[in-house]
C-alpha cells in the first residue's frame, strides 16, 4: 500500500491523522491514449473534460501533484495498471464490471449511462420483421460488434448469448462495419451511440439506435487494490466536493453540444 511518510506526532491517532494517501505527494492517474469528449481529451490536447477535472480535483483536495499517464490503448488497459502497480487511480469513462471488480477497487459511481445498441437499419428490418425490436433483439443471433478490451466485450456473452461476436481495435472501425453492413449491429452505452448522431445526422439514414432501458452501465473511478485507503477518500470527494451527483446521458449530451459549438 502507498503510503507517504507522516509528519511526526505525539500520539498514534495523529500519525494516522497526519498520514497520506499517496506516495511523493503524487497522484499516479491512468487515463486512455484516446480521446472521449467530454470526459477527457486526446493526450496533449488539454485539460478540459469531465474526468480531467475530477482528477484534477482529487489531487487537489489530497495536496498532490496529478500525474497522467496516458498509454493505455484499451479500458482494460487501465485496470492492468492498477493490478501492476504503475497507477493509483484510473479515471477515464471506465465502466464497472463484475470481472474487473475482482481485481481492483470501485469508487461509487459518477455517471450512470444505459446500455445501446446501433443497429444496421436493412439488418434490423431483417431481423425483426416488422415486428418491434425491443421484442425480438434479446434473442439476437447476428453479427454484434463491440470494442476489444472494453466493458460491453465482456457484457456482451451474457446479454447476447446466440450473436456472432466481432472485437474491433477502435469504436470508428465499429461504425464503419454498421455503415457497410459488415456486423448487424453494434453495443456500446447509448451516450456513445447518441453523440455519433448528433456528430453525423446522415448516420441515421444507415442505422439506428436502440436503448436497452433495462440495462445500465456505470461510470466509476478505479483504485488500485491495494489502497483502500485512496478509495475512500475518492468516494468522500465525490459525496463532499462533487455533492453526491450522478450524471446521465442527456446531461452529458447537453454537455457535449455546448463543447462542440465552443
């Protein structure tokens, strides 16, 4: 566990008192090599963004220095940095999941999203019809495509047993797939899906968007295992500093536009 060296006390319980979270008064945050806007941008690009700023703040509050370290390709990359060691926190639209909650520790969440789906609109008339989608898309058993190394990789055996899973490198060569009508359809939380409408409105003349109200996906702050010290005190500022708010998809959405008119 990394804890810094405490000013001298008189007493142990102002040792404990006095003690840090972090070592060398340096947070050690894993954030991803790519950018999702407005949670964080592509390394080198800026310091705006939801998570930037919860980062940021965190650091503050603990009277360190934010430390980032960008190279992580994938989601899962960020929590293999936690489990080795490199990173204390990993704060980067970071879904929880029950397979990744085995390895580290989970702050409480940020953001609740649900779960989507982007369907290919001549496969999904296939599919379903003329029946409703919400109706018959459980039992799917097409081509699904979802990002290698992300939560819904993972989400996807369980909610889409029968379907045919394709792992792509990046969520453009996902959408890319939808528009040429390679995979059926795509999963990923419906912030995502709902944002590549509103960056390309022609989007919606190939596929549409589905919403799977049933299932959530949540937004989190990983910590490394070994500190649950560290993982307290991030729950602590999210209920003190942050006044417990959890934020959902159109609130993100509507932060988006105003970012993407600035």
């Amino acid at each position: 566990m990394l804890v810094a060296q405490a000013r001298a006390a008189n007493t142990p319980g102002q040792q404990m008192e006095n003690a840090s979270v972090v070592s060398n008064n340096a947070l050690r945050i894993a954030m991803p090599a790519f950018a999702a806007n407005p949670f964080f941008p592509a390394d080198g690009s800026g310091d705006t963004g939801i998570d930037m700023e919860l980062a940021r703040g965190i650091a503050g509050e603990l009277g360190a220095e934010p430390v980032f370290d960008r190279s992580a390709v994938t989601f899962d990359g960020m929590v293999e940095q936690l489990t080795s060691g490199q990173a204390d926190i990993a704060i980067g639209k970071l879904s929880r999941t029950l397979r990744r909650g085995r390895s580290i520790l989970y702050s409480r969440p940020y953001a609740v999203l649900h779960q989507g789906l982007l369907a290919n609109r001549l496969s999904l008339a296939r599919i379903t019809q003329g029946k409703p989608p919400e109706q018959i898309i459980r039992d799917f058993s097409g081509d699904l495509g979802v990002i290698e190394g992300s939560s819904f990789a993972t989400y996807a055996a369980k909610t889409f047993p029968h379907a045919q899973l394709h792992r792509f490198a990046g969520w453009d060569m996902v959408v890319d797939a939808i528009r040429n009508g390679t995979i059926d359809m795509a999963y990923r939380d419906d912030f995502e899906i709902k944002k590549l409408m509103v960056d390309d409105p022609s989007m919606t003349v190939a596929a549409r968007s589905i919403t799977l109200t049933d299932k959530v996906d949540t937004i989190a702050i990983g910590v490394r295992p070994d500190n649950p010290h560290l993982a307290a005190f991030v729950d602590l500022y999210l209920d003190l500093a942050r006044g417990q708010q959890v934020l959902n998809t159109d609130e993100i959405i509507a932060r988006y536009r105003l970012g993407s008119k600035a």
